[in-house]
C-alpha cells in the first residue's frame, strides 16, 4: 500500500478545510509520537521526519517526550503499532506515510483524547484527526532548472516511485522549468514501484544512465540513484526529501529538503498550550517546509544565480511553478498566459504537461 494517492477535487477541498475541536486543556508534559514507514537511516524521507522528531525534543526539552517506531508496513500492523502507542500514554501521534490513513482514523475514533496528525493524506474522519503536507513540486521546479542548463546529452531523467499525483506534479515541474531553460531537452521516466528499496532504485538509475540521460532526479528515498550516478562519473543528480550531503560536490550538485522541524515544533506547542484543533496544511518554502540545499559549485555561478532567484521567487510568493501558458500533454490548452493552477487540479494531478513522452501507468 502507498503512502500517497490519487485525490479529487472534492476531496481536496475538504483536506484543505480547517475547523474541528480544540483541545479542552492545556498539558504540563506531553509525550509525541511517530510512525515511520522506513528506517530512520534511510537518508531521506523517514530520515527527515526523525529530524523534525528530535526538533520537537529540542524545542521543549523535558516537557515533552518522544516516541518512534521504524519500519512500520501500511495496513493492518499500522493499526497495531498505532492502538499499542495510544495506550502507551501518547498524547500526540504523527503517522508519516500515506498508507496509514485509514489505520489512523480508525484508532483516532477509539481515542478521542489522543491527537492524531496523518502526512499527505486527506481523510480527518474524526476531530482529533489532522492532515498535512509540502509543495514538492516547488523544489522540482529549482532542480529541473539546474538539469535543463547543465545536461551535456540533453536527455535527463526521473525515477518515480509511484503514479500519483504528487509524483506526477514532481515530474510535471521538473520537466517544465527544464525544457524552459533548455528547449532541447528530452525526459525519460523510470518507475520504480517503491519508497524505499534501495537495489530498485538503484536499478532505475542504471536504466536511465544506459538511454543516455546525464542528469537524473528522483522521487523515492534512499541514496542509491545517486550511488550510481557516482559510478557512472558523468551523471549528476539532486538530494531528494534531505540533503544527502555525503555525495557533495558531484554527482550531487542540490538538493530538496522536506524540512518538517517547523510544522512538529509548532502542532506539539498548540497541543502543549490547550489550542490544538483539526487542520490541513499544504505548505513550501514560504513556510520553510520545502528547501533547497546547498548548491554546490559544480553548478556554473550564472546556473546557480538563476535558481537561487527562482527559490527567492517561490518564497515571496511571486513565482508559482505552474504558471501559463501551458498545455496538456495532448495538446490541449489547461493554463493560459499569467493563469496560475489551482490546488484542487493539482492536488489530483494525473495528466503530464506538453513534451512529456510516454503515457502514465494506470
């Protein structure tokens, strides 16, 4: 089961609704846990949410203790792992894949006085149920830039984990401010069907190394594609969800970092303070969720220069990635000149822009 899936706009627009129930009062102590979907060494995804975890721990010191538990498959055992932490004196469960939702609320309806807040999900079935995600999609735009100015082959690539929209945004972003920095480039997509698996990663890396792609982004968790991109000696690649700094100055030149330290720190203070209540929240870099690690200078300083203005643009809010005009992969007109995407089509995103080849699985 995957942590993310495809959303309508009905369904979105009730994600994006806030309202529910305050917490009745305020806590002395309070003790916050997480469920992880990989190990915490993954390097990427649970990496960075263990991170923002011990920011938590930071923040508040002996007022709030913290919990974890790695490696937790979505389904049934989620909802074990879930009730076991629920009765362990959890006043706050964080559950970081989209495969937990219904696990989440149904145990969320077993105890009311327990907080629970579920990542890139949508369903808040109960008021003690909350949902919360990043704009990705922002960070692909700055990568894609740097791919489309610095590929040698004009070819680049995108390993995807699965076809949902979020991925499909990723990809849609990527491909779009590469083609616009360098209007020869191709995109190639590699599926990789996984989060986290390192030997298929890494295999969907060589797949697009052996088409010739130079320059390669991806949308699962661990370091392997860019091990491979070392190997190969002429490849480059991005940090994808943390920095990945081990692999600096190349073939690594950037990265995306999902930085969630601002959102724990700030949901656990709420409960903390008595104010807790239902929310969604869909932030990116002007809310600091979404960053850019450092881009190394690998990057050309004229390359680097226009990235770091794009970042300062998304941040500002005076750039949005998917602005017109732009059209569907078939041709037909969906944005128009200035025309901004609105986030019920982009949350259930599942249709590639104009230059992408190849179709989406279904």
């Amino acid at each position: 089961m995957i942590r993310r899936t495809l959303l309508a706009t009905a369904a979105l627009a009730a994600a994006l609704a806030f309202g529910g129930m305050a917490s009745a009062q305020a806590l002395d102590k309070a003790k916050a846990c997480f469920v992880y979907v990989g190990p915490i060494g993954d390097g990427g995804w649970t990496y960075q949410h263990h991170q923002g975890a011990l920011a938590v721990k930071e923040a508040y010191g002996d007022k709030v203790e913290i919990a974890w538990q790695e490696s937790v498959p979505e389904g049934a055992d989620a909802e074990r792992v879930l009730t076991q932490m629920a009765l362990s004196g959890c006043n706050i469960i964080f559950t970081t894949s989209f495969g937990y939702m219904d696990p989440t609320n149904t145990v969320a309806a077993k105890f009311p006085n327990v907080k629970f807040e579920h990542a890139t999900g949508f369903k808040r079935e109960h008021p003690n149920v909350a949902t919360y995600d990043a704009r990705f999609y922002e960070g692909r735009a700055v990568i894609g830039h740097i791919a489309g100015k610095m590929t040698r082959s004009n070819k680049i690539g995108y390993i995807g984990s699965y076809p949902i929209p979020e991925v499909i945004q990723g990809i849609n972003s990527y491909f779009l401010h590469a083609r616009k920095a360098n209007p020869a480039v191709e995109l190639s997509v590699v599926w990789a069907y996984t989060w986290f698996d390192p030997a298929k990663e890494a295999d969907a890396a060589k797949a697009l190394i052996e088409q010739g792609v130079d320059v390669i982004a991806a949308h699962t968790d661990s370091t392997a594609p860019l091990a491979e991109a070392a190997k190969a000696g002429n490849v480059i690649g991005f940090g994808q969800a943390s920095d990945m700094a081990a692999y600096k100055p190349s073939p690594r030149v950037a990265s995306i970092i999902d930085n969630w330290a601002p959102y724990y720190v700030k949901r656990v203070g709420l409960l903390l303070e008595g104010k807790w209540e239902q929310a969604a929240s869909w932030e990116g870099m002007p809310g600091g969720e979404v960053q850019i690690g450092e881009i190394t200078d690998a990057v050309p300083a004229e390359v680097k220069a226009e990235a770091e203005a794009m970042i300062a643009a998304i941040t500002a809010g005076t750039y949005h990635p998917f602005t017109g005009p732009i059209n569907k992969q078939d041709g037909s007109a969906w944005l128009k000149e200035g025309e901004v995407a609105d986030d019920g089509t982009l949350a259930g995103m599942m249709f590639y822009v104009e230059g992408i080849k190849g179709e989406i699985p279904k």
